[in-house]
C-alpha cells in the first residue's frame, strides 16, 4: 500500500516536472532568434518575453516602449519578445522615416488583427484594416477631411464651442472648479456628432446623454480590458483565441440603430448637409474595383465602423490634448498671458468673431497644442509588421540583417518625443520648442504625434480646428489655475493603450472681467 502510495506520488510529480518542462521549452523557443540574427535584443523573462510590465498593468504600452527606448537608444533598432514571439523596435528616426514614408510598401499594415465577427466595430474601421482594404477606405474618406471640407464644418465646431461657454458659465456659478476631462469630452462629443451626422447629442446640457454614454464604455478601462489591449498590439492570435472585445455589444448596437437612423431620415427626405455621413452614403453606392479585380463595397457594419472610427478619433483624442493643454497652462500662468494676449489681439482684428482663418494664423496657438501633443501624444507608440521580407542595414554597420515578413515593428513614439537629445529638460513644458527655428533644427521624425506617412491620422485636420476652437473660447473668457484637488504630478492609467488619466482634472475657472 506504502508502495503504492509512494509510486503515484512520483507518477503525479513526474507530470508536474514534465509539465514545467515542456512549458519552459515552449515559452523559450525563440530566446535565441535575434542572437542568432545578430540583433541586440533585451534579455526576455519566460512567458511574459519582454512584456511583464504591461501583462501586470504596471506601465502602460507608451512608456514601457519609452523604457526599452531609453534604455538602448544608442543601437539604431533593438530585439525584445512579446511572450514568445520576436519583435522589433526602431530606435534611429532615419530608419523610422524609412518604415513609416519611404519604404511604407514593406509596412503597409498595422500589427493589430481583429476578428470582424466578434468585434464588427473595431474589427472593420480603418485603423484595423490591412492592404487593398485599407488602402480602398483611406482613399475614399480622404475628401472627407481636405481644408474645404473643414472650413464647411467650422460653423458646427464654433457652436458648439458656443455651447461649451454657456456650460463652464453655469457650472462656475455653483462652483468654480470644473473637471476638465469630463466638460471636454462633452464639448467634443457634441462637435463630432454635429458635424459627422448632423445630431444634437446634448452631451453638455445632459449629463446623460445616451451618445455620450455608450461612447464613454469605450475609454474606460477594467483590468480584462487591460490584457485584451496587451493582445491587440501584441498577440493578436491571443485576441481572436478569447475572443475579446472593445466595443461591447450594447455600443455595437447603439451605433448600427444610429447610424442607419440618420441615413435613414436623409433618404426619405432628401438633406444633404455634405458632411461625413453624406459622403459615407455616396460611397455606400459605389462598386470600387482595386487593382487586381476584387471589388470592393464599404456597406453593412464597415459602413457603421467607419463612422465609429470618426467618433472615437474625434471626441477622445481631442478631448485628451484639450484637457491636457488647460493643465499645463493652469500650471504656467505666464504661457496662459501670451496666449491670452494673442488670442484677444486676433479677435481684436476680427471683429471678435473667430474664423477658421483665424486659428490658422495664430502661431503661438499652434505652438502651445504642439507642446502639449509632444509631450502628451494620444497614442504614444506606433505599431507595423514587415509584409514581406526587409533588409536593414546591419548594427555595426557591416552587411544587412533581413527581418522577416510577419515580423512586428514597434516606433516608440513617447520616448522619442520625451528625448533629451531632441527636446532638452523634456518634463518641462515649452512651447518655444515650436518656433520655426527650432523645428528646423530637429530631425522631422522627432515629432510626429499624428503618425507619419500613408497611414498618418486622417482626422488631424478636424482634431485640430476641434481644439484650437475650444482653447480660443476657453481662454478669451476665463483664466484656469490649479486648485486642491488637481492631481500634479498627473497620474496615468496603465491599463490603457492611449495615453489617458486616472480619475478627474479638476481646475479652477475664474471669469474675465470685460470692459
């Protein structure tokens, strides 16, 4: 019996040793793949590879990439693994340009791979599709966001900033600190809703506005969310195996009733406001053909994805570089004063009215939202996969190395911007970085907060008028200052793979005196 007992005892432990085992040797696989290739890489840790960090939600994907860049940035590119698999981030901003503009044609897709049938809105928007697909939608929905069509939605945008004044004045009245990041991503929520399908959100006048709701679902973040973000950039295999989503159901559905709603009422009436869904239903009867024959049609839920990628670019990117612009500015108050000034004195020329021409040639403006985008990119790393096999030059400069097509590219784009090689003292807020004559003094691919290249952010033209709008309004008639409960230094979240804040920003308004 003593005997028996004891041989089930070794059978159970040699399983459990087997098993340990098997899973070191599977996890450890491909540890060598980039010594092998003679390719610095950082040393991995069985199964999480190089990525513990963001797996445990200690750091988020911007500023782990940050580290890894800070850490090697005197080798022009460096090895790391997600888990198991070899991936690659670009440190030297030549070879940057070459992945992002002029060899984009080996890096044409991004590394996230979503499963269209278990996430439809996430799954079919532009930021998700890869090749002829991709290139198909980003050709068509380009005119959307040419200078004429911004022009034609500024009046929406300006009404809406309109709407912001009466807000902050009601919400000042019963008490003068006002949560930033909230009040900005109702005033982006309605401009974006506006403008794209010409709907009164009422995020500002109802706190429970059902459009403002369900796309707050999407920006918060829960622990499962976390590592569903970790496997989108990272593991997409992972992604589509648990079948993780971003946008739930209830969102999924609110936007088809939504969106098929609009184009619904413009079909039976005949309004065409010549805005984004205008363009979106004349494309809708369009059959494209690429060219290798396949004919492509965006209808069904890649017509509704399109329109859910215009909200989600629209409200929170902007909403995040307003908020974070009114924090620095509250911090500086003499930056706040020229700003100010420049504002008062160009309303001045303008008979008080602000024009879309107006915010163009404001260049302190300019130089204050790029600060604040430098050192607070929304998304603070860019991701691409080698499409087929690519020859970088060597590390020490003898012979190539050849990565391999499916191999994921990682930009780190925080640490970039955060380098004091390019930006000296780079915690400190200075928008005379900006200046023409320090910009020509950069390398180009030290800044580039929008992406670079074929896939550079569409919707930069419109998030700009978006916030620079706001800011005109904000600070032409309050002043904003600290109060006791601004969060300094600003806390991150770590679940997030955008560059987002834990909890409110509350600050402090107090109203112009007018004469």
């Amino acid at each position: 019996m003593v005997v028996s007992s004891l041989n089930i005892a070794l059978g159970v432990l040699g399983i459990i040793t087997a098993s340990i085992v098997f899973i070191y040797l599977y996890f450890t696989r491909n540890f060598n793949y980039w010594k092998i290739l003679g390719v610095p890489y950082v040393q991995p840790s069985v199964i999480a590879g190089n990525l513990g960090n963001i797996l445990f939600q200690k750091r988020d994907i911007a500023r782990h990439l940050q580290e890894l860049y800070l850490g090697n940035k005197d080798k022009p590119y460096v090895g790391f693994f997600s888990f198991d698999i070899p991936c690659l981030l670009i440190n030297d901003l030549d070879l940057v340009k070459n992945v992002l503009v002029k060899q984009f044609q080996s890096f044409t897709d991004r590394n996230v791979n979503v499963n269209s049938q278990t996430d439809p809105m996430f799954g079919r928007f532009m930021f998700s599709l890869k090749g002829q697909e991709w290139k198909h939608v980003r050709v068509h929905l380009t005119p959307v966001f040419s200078t004429g069509k911004m022009k034609g939605m500024f009046h929406l945008v300006e009404k809406c900033a309109g709407d912001l004044d009466n807000f902050i004045d009601d919400a000042i009245s019963k008490d003068s600190n006002l949560d930033v990041k909230e009040t900005m991503a109702r005033y982006t929520t309605d401009s974006i809703t506006n403008c794209a399908f010409g709907l009164e959100s009422n995020a500002l006048k109802n706190e429970d506005s059902e459009i403002r709701r369900y796309l707050k679902t999407f920006v918060e973040y829960d622990v499962i969310k976390g590592v569903a973000t970790l496997f989108l950039f990272f593991c997409p295999y992972l992604q589509n195996l648990f079948k993780l989503r971003f946008v739930d159901i209830p969102t999924t559905n609110f936007l088809r009733r939504t969106v098929w709603g609009a184009v619904d009422h413009r079909e039976k009436t005949g309004l065409n406001r010549k805005d984004f869904i205008d363009h979106m239903m004349e494309l809708r009867k369009k059959n494209d053909v690429s060219q290798n024959g396949r004919t492509f049609k965006i209808e069904g839920d890649t017509f509704v994805a399109q329109s859910f990628g215009f909200f989600f670019a629209g409200f929170e990117t902007s909403a995040s570089t307003l908020t974070y612009t009114l924090y620095e500015l509250a911090k500086h108050p003499e930056i706040q004063t020229r700003l100010r000034e420049e504002i008062m004195d160009s309303l001045a020329e303008n008979d008080n009215k602000i024009s879309y021409e107006m915010l163009h040639k404001m260049t302190y403006l300019d130089m204050v939202v790029s600060e604040t985008l430098r050192k607070y990119p929304v998304l603070g790393f860019l991701d691409r996969v080698c499409v087929r096999d690519y020859e970088l030059p060597a590390p020490d400069g003898k012979g190539t190395v050849t990565i391999k097509a499916g191999t994921s590219i990682y930009i780190p784009l925080l640490g970039i911007q955060m380098d004091p090689e390019y930006y000296p003292d780079p915690e400190k807020y200075d928008p005379e970085r900006f200046t023409e004559e320090n910009k020509q003094n950069r390398h180009n691919f030290s800044y580039m907060p929008f992406g670079e290249g074929p896939r550079i952010c569409i919707g930069m033209r419109f998030g700009l008028m978006q916030v620079k709008t706001g800011l005109v309004h904000v600070l032409s008639r309050y002043e904003v200052a600290p109060c006791k409960d601004t969060p300094i230094p600003m806390e991150y979240d770590t679940r997030s793979f955008l560059i987002s804040s834990v909890g409110d920003v509350p600050l402090h308004f107090k109203k112009l005196v007018t004469v």
